[in-house]
C-alpha cells in the first residue's frame, strides 16, 4: 500500500484557517476602543452596550423572525405539495412543475429581485413586510420541494396504497403515513427555508419599503451609514448564536439516531 | 404538529396586524444629517415613533421614489432634484398656514434659490463640497481639485459616489460651470475624472467618512459638515474647499404625494424649524440652517468659520447644482463610460 | 379513460396547482415582465415609455458593457475554479477521516456558511482593512509594503466570493466523496497507476456527480454577485450586478436594468431547462440534494 500524500491534509488545514481569521479578526474588533477600527486604541466593551441600546436593531430583528417564520409555515405547505406531486406523477405537466420548481433555485438573487419589485410595482401593490414575506415564499418553497423530495426518493408508495385498501380516508393515511415519513425531510427543508429567509439581503433590499427593514437590511445601513464597531459586536454575537443553533441541531439529530 | 400550527397561524396574524401603526413618521434622510437627540424630543413631544432610513445621493432617493416606494412622509432632497420632484408631481405643495415656525427662514436665502417662494420645499441646511484629509499623511496639501491627480496618494483617496458631484467637479477644475451640459465641456471634464479615478480608491459617500477616520483613506471628497464632524472627533483630519469653486446645495424638507401622515409630517417639519431645535441639529451636524432665529443662538466661531459659511470669495466662484432636465441624461451616460473605463 | 385513471388525474392537478399557481404568479410573470421591460424606452425622468422599441437591446452593444461582461465571466470561472480545485483535496480529506473527525470537521465548515452574509463580508473589510493586525503581519513579515493595498481591487472581490461560496462547493463535492469505494483506488495501485494517475483517472470520476453539482452552486450566484464587488471592489471591479442594481437605484432606468437582466436571466434558464428536461425521467433514484 502506498503511502498517502500530505497534501489534503494540508488543503483542508488552509481551509479552515481561511474560513476563520476574518472571523477571528472580528472578535477582536469588536473590543476595540477605536471607533471605526484599524489600529488598536484599547479594550472597551463599550460597542456592546450601544448594540444593546439600539432599539432599531430590535425591531428590525423582530421583522426578520416575523417573515422567516411566515415564509418557513406556507414554503412548506406549498414546497411538500410540489414534492409529492413530483413524486408521484410522471407526466408532462411535472415536467414542466419541475422546470419551475428548479429555476428560482439556479436564478441569481438580483434578477429574482428585480423582476418581484417590477411586479409589485406594475401591479401597484404597496413595498412592505408583506411583499418581502411573498417573496421569500417564492424562493424558499423550491428549497423545501427539493429537500422532501429527496426524502421520498426512498418512500415506497405502497404503504400508502395498502392504507387507502384498509379503509383509511385519503386524509387519514396523509396523516398517519406520509407526514410521519416525511417529517424529517420536511423538518430539514423547513430549517433550511427559515435560515435562506433570516439571511436573505439582495431580494429583500428590491421589494422593502419603508417600514420593512429587516435584520440584513439595517446590518447593510449600518455597514454603509453607520458605525462599523457596533456591526462587530453584532457579528460576534451572531457568529456565537450560530454556533449553539448548529451545535444543538447536531446533537438533537445525534439523539434521534 | 397541532401547537406548532397554531403558533405558525398566530404568528402570521400577529405579522398582518402589526404592520400598521397610526402614529408613525417615516423620514428619508441623508445619514449623520439630524441630531438623534432632537428626533428623540419630537418622539416624545407627539408621542409618535420616528423611523429613519437613509439614502446617499439624489439619483438615488428619486429612483427609489420612481421604483415604487412609498411611505415616507419627510423627505431631504437638494434644492434640485426638489424641483425635478415637484415638476414630475412626486412632492406635495407646501400648505405655510400649517407651518408657524416657516417666518424665521431667511428670506434673503430663500429668494436666490430654486424655489423662492417655498411652494413645494422648505429648507433645511445650507451644504458645499470639499476635501477632507489626514494632516499627518498628506504632505504639501493644495485646495485644489487637482489634488485627485496625485498618485503618490494613489488608492487612499476617494471621490463621492454621485455623478453630480464628480463630473461636475471636474468641469469646475477645467473652468467651466458646474452645469454645464456643454459637450466639449463635458468631454474635458471625463479626460479628468478618469485621470482622478486611477487615483482612487471607490466612489463612496458614507463608508467613505468611516474610512478617512479609521486611516482607511487619507484624503476624500466630502460635504462640508459631514467633514467637521469627522474633525471633532479625530484632530488630525482638516478641510478645505478647493480654490477653483465648488457645489453649493440647498438640502430641503419635502413631503411626498404618497405620505401618508401629512399632518405629523408638517408637525416634524415646524419643530424642526424651531430656533432651539434648528440650534441643536446645527451644533450637530455642522451645516448651517438658513434660519434667522435660530442663527442668533449660535456661537460668533460657528457663524463665522469658513468650513460652514463659505466666504464671499468662494462664493462668487461656486454655483447651486439646478435641474438639468433632459440633459441629465447626458450625466448618467459619462458617469456611466467613467465607470467602466479604465 | 378509466375511472381510476380519471381519479389519479384529478389528484394530481389538485396537489400540483397551488404550488406551480405560485411560481406562476410570483416566477413565471415577473420574468416575462422583465423581459418585456427590456423593449420599453426610458425617459429622462425614470418614466417608462409606452411604445415598443429595440433601442434600449441595442443600446447593450455599446463598448462599456462587454468590459463589464467579460469581467463578470472570469471572475466567476475564476472562483469556481478555486472553489473546485480547494474542494476536491479537502472533500477527499475529510471523507477518508473516520466517522467522529468527519463530523467536527463538517461543523466547522458548515458553521461559516450559515454566519449572515453581509456579516461574511464584512469580516472581509475589517479584516483587510489597511491598518489591522494583517496587514501590520504582512508588513512585519516584509510580505506586503506599507503602502500595499489590500482592499478596493478584483483581486479582494475574487478572495470574497471564494470564501462566500467554498461551502458551497465543499458539501457536495465531500458528500460524493463519501459515498465513493475507495478500495478502487487501492484496485487502481495494484494495477500500477501512480498516486496521481489513480486519482485522476479513477477518483475524479468517481466523484464527477458532486463536482458538476458544486459548479452550478459556485458559478451561478457569484454570476449574480453586486453585494461582494459593491463592498470590497473598487473603482476597477463592477460586475453585472452592480451595473442592474445602478440601473435601478440611482439612473432610474427601469428598462436598461430589464435588458441586462435579461441577458443574464436567458444565459441561466435555456441550459438549466434543457438540462433538467433531460435529466427527469431519467434520474428517479437520485438522492442528491442541491443547494445554493
């Protein structure tokens, strides 16, 4: 047997490191007396108390969750639908509900922006919360779709017939055949809609109005307009809050094996 | 299954019903361009919640008008794109019956600007560009545009983000009027820009002040207030107005066709203009109100330091931006070929 | 027609219209109103005219865009490439670990993708910025000049797009690793290929499924990039993007930002339908999972 070579070994090392100095620098940033970064002036945790202070950040926050719930709840409504249809039935129909089910995954953010702030606009529907969230059903209902779809590749549909020929309702063997199946794959794409949805800037930024801004939006203000300290504080927090949601899901899946 | 859908439905009623609160102003501003103390006595004052979003050139606040935005109830256009605005009937008339405070504008100011008689605008600061820079690194500083030319502060300086301003700089530097729409003047004014633009670091207007204070840039294109405030914090930094003439700009409040809360924003317009508030928002933002009572409380060094209330020299070389109606598009076309020439 | 057959029908139109309904609605329309902006003029005033024309198409030829254009391509190629040639090694590291070291490793991967976007980004700027701790490490290390600038070029906007889609490509390329029988490899010795020639000529295609999946992933949005160049790029690094988002936020120019879209919109959807009409009836096992 040969020896084997070093050199993934080393890749792998270059690309963790790559993927956290930036994050690292961060961290230290935002303990910095400095006011808008660069060299070290000294400890404070002074950007801590202004992100705490800022009440605009609390709302947009809670805009934020309002949508990426909304949009999570209907996506997978609507996403589990297309999954089994597209599962299901091999028509020409499919063909073409497949086609669309995959486009608004390859389609760049900018164009899909575009083309709802175009449609919203023609259609003289006002920009608001609710133009965001139906944008966001749009985008995230296709990651949903593909996620149970997957989960059903390995669903035998017999069951379900078996059910129906015992007598079980159509509605009853939905329930207590297919959503138990399903459940994980729907609990994954709907974890995945909620987090397309929180971390959405590019489609939200074409279709909010004024009293729309969500989290990503204030976070792009305050890159732009406002105090990049304050941001590092933020991001801090927001890289800690990602370990433990990812860390805990980990081990529940863990659990569940 | 059951609870998680109750507490999806109840959410959603929760989004359907909070989206609409009565007693809301929402203002689009320039950033750093209102002290939060003052928005903050207003709020308290009308018991009303004051939401602020923040734009960074005039192209940019009309194309968000013309794109379909609306709900905003206060916005801060230049004396300008004001007028371009309440040509395409996008702004309101201006009912002064609702303003008590509109006496102490300075009239003397108002009768020279594009608007005279305060049909659709009320000003609110007196603005100018210049350069800012970091006195410790750049060395022999001239107030001159030409300053741009210097590579030796290659890709430490920038320029501001808004064609206006850039092109018609450069046709100041060349002699010519800031509006012209000459186009052998506009040709010079692109072989310039492009000799700045090696120069530069990005067109920027916000990121831009962050960047001088931080040591990101050494020198920028800038409005004057926005440069003082830059200096109050950080000595090393100055500002000049550049000796071939300069931008003036009248900033305005206007309120939108589409407001929807025209009774609070004539309300926010008529406490701004009070003398104290008009004093604070001045000790803050560094510009200068043309608000007679509200002048008197300032400080003889405000009124007189140069960087706020250009002097009579500077004056006579400069010029208030105007609308330039179909020729604008002769702007956005050379803006465009600076973009992307090399 | 069997009544069997007329019920399967009836089922399947009604579970299938409420979603391809939507994607009609909020998709489909949107796209064409795009594409039919991209024939209206524009006035002066951000107003859109009411006649058809192909003046603002042909108003593409003009000798500004294909700069752009092709800046656009190579960026984007060039990132994927990078993309692809990190995550093959890594996606081979990590799946020849065993099961525990595997999944530490995917957590850390994983991790960075899931931090916001813009914060991603902005990481970028802190951690470039002329006078921070790199580039003071840099200096000291005689690597970098004092004057040397790191932020504001092509080059800050390639380094942030590969670090905003490396994820992206590492997961898929990692997953078709896994699932490969690395005995071959061992076959592949036996029979005397060199360390090199094996990998090629065996875990290359072995794994050819993930690699076409993280192209897509990679190359499609940084396509579609305007956050990243808007941030870290300079005077010197406009994409598309950015020229749309101009179009649209500052020259009120409602119909050239259509007909850029277009073009970019038409590059992306013909090859993706064609392929996907080819790929559904034949792919009906296929477990892999796409993602952005």
């Amino acid at each position: 047997m040969k020896k084997r070579s070093r050199f993934p070994f080393y890749v792998t090392v270059a690309i963790l490191v790559f993927f956290y100095l930036p994050i690292i620098i961060v961290f230290m940033q935002s303990f910095n007396a400095s006011r808008f970064g660069g060299a070290w002036k000294g400890f404070t945790l002074q950007w801590y108390y202004r992100l705490f202070a800022d009440k605009n950040i609390w709302h947009a926050l809670s805009n934020t969750l309002v949508i990426a719930f909304g949009s999570t709840f209907v996506s997978i409504i609507l996403g589990t639908m297309a999954a089994f249809a597209l599962y299901r039935y091999k028509t020409k129909l499919q063909i073409t509900h497949n086609i669309l089910i995959y486009l608004p995954l390859v389609i760049p953010d900018i164009l899909m922006g575009i083309s709802l702030l175009l449609f919203f606009v023609s259609l003289r529907i006002e920009l608001s919360l609710f133009t965001i969230l139906l944008s966001h059903i749009t985008f995230c209902m296709s990651y949903v779709a593909m996620v149970v779809l997957a989960r059903f590749q390995d669903f035998d549909y017999s069951t379900f017939e078996a059910a129906l020929d015992l007598g079980a309702t159509w509605w009853i063997a939905v329930k207590r055949v297919l959503v138990p199946y399903l459940g994980p794959g729907i609990a994954a794409g709907g974890l995945l809609a909620f987090t397309l949805s929180l971390d959405d800037f590019v489609i939200t930024f074409f279709v909010a109005g004024p009293d729309s801004t969500t989290l990503p939006l204030y976070i792009y203000s305050m890159m732009r307009h406002g105090s990049p300290s304050v941001i590092n504080a933020l991001s801090v927090l927001m890289v800690i809050f990602t370990f433990i949601v990812v860390f805990i899901s980990k081990k529940l899946m863990e659990v569940k094996e | 299954m059951k609870k998680l859908l109750t507490f999806f439905a109840a959410a959603l009623m929760a989004f359907v019903s909070c989206s609409k609160k009565s007693n809301e102003l929402h203002i689009y501003n320039w950033a750093d361009y209102m002290n939060p103390a003052v928005i903050e006595k207003f709020e308290k004052e009308y018991n009303c919640k004051v939401v602020i979003n923040y734009f960074d050139s005039n192209e940019a606040l009309y194309a968000k008008l013309k794109a379909g935005a609306t709900g905003y109830d206060v916005l801060f256009p230049t004396s300008y794109m004001s007028r371009l605005m309440y040509e395409q009937k996008m702004i309101r008339e201006i009912d002064h019956s609702k303003l008590k405070n509109i006496k102490n504008i300075d009239m003397a100011f108002v009768k020279k600007g594009l608007d005279p008689q305060m049909r659709y605008s009320v000003p609110y600061m007196m603005t100018f560009t210049g350069i800012a820079y970091n006195k410790k690194k750049v060395k022999n500083f001239k107030p001159s545009w030409s300053i741009f030319e210097r590579d030796d502060l290659a890709g430490r300086m920038t320029l501001l983000n808004d064609m206006r301003e850039v092109i018609g700089a450069a046709l100041k530097y060349n002699g010519y009027n800031y509006n012209s729409t000459n186009d052998a003047e506009l040709e010079k004014a692109f072989e310039t820009v492009i000799k700045w633009k090696k120069n530069i670091a990005k067109f920027d207007v916000d990121e831009a002040k962050r960047g001088l204070s931080s040591g990101e840039f050494y020198l920028i294109q800038v409005y004057n207030g926005d440069a003082l405030q830059l200096i109050a914090e950080n000595p090393d930094l100055a500002f000049a107005t550049p000796q071939e003439g300069t931008a003036l700009s009248q900033d305005d409040f206007v309120i939108p066709v589409t407001a929807k809360n025209v009774e609070l924003a004539y309300k926010f317009i008529d406490f701004m203009l009070e003398p104290e508030n008009c004093k604070a928002n001045m000790e803050f933002v560094y510009y200068l109100a043309p608000n007679i009572a509200a002048q008197k409380l300032m400080s003889e060094d405000f009124l007189k330091d140069p960087a706020v209330n250009p002097p009579k020299s500077i004056l006579d070389k400069s010029e208030f931006l105007q609308d330039l109606g179909s020729n604008n598009s002769k702007f956005s076309a050379l803006w465009d070929k600076i973009k992307s020439t090399k | 027609m069997s009544a069997e057959v007329l019920r399967k029908r009836k089922g399947e139109i009604l579970i299938s219209i409420p979603p391809i309904l939507w994607l009609v609605i909020f998709f489909v329309i949107p796209t064409f109103l795009v594409i039919a902006m991209a024939f209206r003029s524009a006035d002066p005033y951000g107003g859109i005219g009411q006649e058809w024309t192909l003046d603002t198409i042909k108003s593409l030829g003009n000798p500004d865009y294909p700069v752009i254009i092709w800046r656009t391509i190579w960026l984007s190629v060039l990132s994927t490439a990078v993309c692809i040639l990190a995550s093959i090694p890594a996606g081979y590291y990590i799946a020849r670990l065993n099961k525990k070291y595997q999944d530490i490793l995917l957590l850390f991967i994983i991790v960075p993708f899931w931090i916001n976007f813009l914060i991603r980004i902005f990481a970028w700027k802190v951690f470039l910025h002329p006078e921070g701790f790199f580039k003071e490490a840099l200096v000291a290390l005689k690597i970098a000049a004092p004057d040397t600038l790191l932020l504001y070029n092509t080059g800050a906007v390639l380094v942030v797009i590969v670090y905003s889609y490396l994820p992206f490509a590492l997961l898929p390329i990692y997953a078709a690793a896994e699932k490969f029988n690395f005995h071959l490899l061992e076959a592949a010795y036996d029979l005397g290929a060199g360390r090199l020639q094996a990998f090629v000529r065996v875990f290359l295609p072995g794994i050819k499924q993930g690699i076409i999946t993280a192209i897509v992933v990679v190359f499609i949005p940084a396509l579609g990039s305007y956050v990243i160049p808007d941030i870290v790029g300079g005077t010197q690094a406009e994409m598309i993007g950015n020229k749309i988002a101009q179009r649209t936020f500052i020259d009120r120019n409602l119909p050239h930002a259509s007909a850029l879209s277009t073009i970019l919109a038409l590059a992306i959807i013909i090859p993706s339908a064609v392929a996907l009409t080819m790929r559904f009836f034949k792919e009906k096992n296929s477990t892999s999972l796409r993602l952005r």
